[in-house]
C-alpha cells in the first residue's frame, strides 16, 4: 500500500488509515509525513523569518544571511537567518 487512504481529519487534513489498509509501516509513514507537511504549513508562512541551525536553508527557505550582516547584525556561528519563500 502506498498512501494511507482513510478520511482526512477535520481540522488540519492528516490522513488516516482506513480499516480495509494493512498497517504496515508504508501506511503509517504516510501518515507521519502528511502531519510533518500539515504543521510545516501551518506553522510557517510566506515572508516569516528565523534563525536557522544549519549550513545552508532547507528547501522553501531563503538565506539572507549576508545582507543581516551588511545591515549590523551578527549570529554566531552556524546560524542562519532565512526568510520562508
């Protein structure tokens, strides 16, 4: 089974697994993932900004690390500032 096919729940859309799916670890994922990209959604909007841990920023986001630095603004090291797209 590929994708969890259950009904979506009412208030953020997360798949469920249906009584007729195999609860195999496929169903479960799926399921795993849809919340992972509900809150992702929810959480974060077009234009937020953040402070990022990481090398580079994570796919949807951009780095605009260095115009925050020509404007005075330090991170220590390892940090980001990113701007969702």
């Amino acid at each position: 089974m590929a994708d969890a096919t259950g009904n979506p729940t009412t208030n953020y859309g997360f798949k469920t697994i249906d009584g007729s799916d195999t609860a195999g670890y496929t169903s479960i994922n799926s399921v795993i993932t849809s919340i992972d990209t509900e809150l992702e959604d929810l959480t974060f909007v077009t234009g937020m900004v953040i402070i990022y841990q990481g090398a580079a920023a994570p796919s949807g986001w951009t780095n605009f690390t260095s115009s925050m630095t020509s404007s005075g603004v330090t991170l220590p090291a390892g940090y980001l500032w990113i701007k969702k797209n």
